[in-house]
C-alpha cells in the first residue's frame, strides 16, 4: 500500500530561480520534459551551495565504474523510481 502522506519542506518557487544564487544551477536541475524542478533538487533551494553538493554526489555516484556501467547504475536508479512511483 502506498503512503499517500509526503513530507512538506518549503522550497523557492521555480519562476524565482531566474535571478541570484539559483540562477546558474538552473540549468543543471531543470527537468527539459516538464520544464520545471524536480521535487528532489527543489528541497535543496534554500540552500544553493547544498544543491550544489547534492549534484556533485549525484555525479559521482552515477558515473561508471569498471564493476558497475553508468547504464547500470542509470536502470537501478529507474527501477527504484518506479517502485517508489516518481516519475524522475
């Protein structure tokens, strides 16, 4: 049975990101399919240089390695997605 109960964090509005320190990680978290911020990275928008972070871990946890293809990792990553019903 799904929980239909989420966790409510506040985040910055993805039409306030044009302007400060948001603005040039916009780019880099913007979904081109929806056109807008994923809930996963928007959590992170009161604090930019923890948004940063969270890319750069991303990055490194999905880049591939000699035991693991990034194309391994990126269908793990889309096996649990649609297990826990998210559709990034």
């Amino acid at each position: 049975m799904q929980n239909s109960f989420m966790a409510w964090i506040e985040t910055v509005p993805d039409d306030e990101w044009k302007d400060g320190p948001l603005s040039e990680l916009l780019p880099q978290v913007v979904d081109p399919q929806y056109e807008r911020v994923d809930h996963i990275m928007a959590v992170h928008s009161l604090n930019p240089e923890g948004l940063k972070a969270h890319l750069g871990i991303y990055r490194s946890a999905m880049s591939g390695t000699a035991t693991l293809p990034k194309l391994e990792r990126e269908m793990i990553a889309l096996i649990v997605s649609l297990e826990n019903h998210c559709h990034y």
